[in-house]
C-alpha cells in the first residue's frame, strides 16, 4: 500500500501519485481517475469502490491524521481534533478539504 500526504485541496503518495479535489463529491487523480463521493462510499471511475467506516476504508487502509496508509483512507474524513500543522484551528477547518 501506499502511504499518502494530505495538503488540504490535494493529497500526494510516496509512489508519486497526486489527488486533486475539486469539488465537495467530485476528486481527480493524476493518473486520470476520476472518484467521486457520496457520504462513506467513494467510487472511481477506474472501477474502484472504497467504503469507509471511522478510521478505516474497506481496502484495508487507515488515517491518522494527514497521513493515510492506503487511497481509500484518503476520502476519511479526520477528526481536526487530532492535527495541529501550525495554523490556527479556524484556517486549518476552512483549507483541509479532503478532512
């Protein structure tokens, strides 16, 4: 699996794969897929379908904070509670859109 950063409006992996959202349900990969999600079901356009419940996504990846072991943690919602990258709360809940 592969581990991803999340950076507010994208997410990176050390694979080099990038994520962009560009919408509330709607987030484009750099190899062209396109996922969208709707509540804790995320589907690709590749074919993909990751189911999350808390913490964990049905491919068998987590997210502990800004990090996720795997690409179906990535559509996690986190708890801002648990990061604290520097910026004040309110910015930080304003720009972390994949959160």
């Amino acid at each position: 699996m592969d581990i991803w950063n999340i950076f507010g409006w994208f997410a990176t992996s050390d694979k080099g794969e990038s994520i962009h959202k560009v919408s509330e349900t709607t987030s484009v990969s750099s190899n062209g897929t396109v996922y969208t999600t709707m509540g804790p079901f995320t589907h690709g356009s590749d074919g993909s379908d990751y189911t999350q419940t808390g913490s964990f996504s049905s491919d068998g990846s987590n997210r502990m904070g800004s990090i996720a072991t795997g690409l179906g943690a990535v559509f996690i919602k986190s708890h801002r509670d648990e990061v604290d990258d520097g910026f004040s709360r309110r910015r930080h809940m304003d720009t972390d859109e994949f959160n």
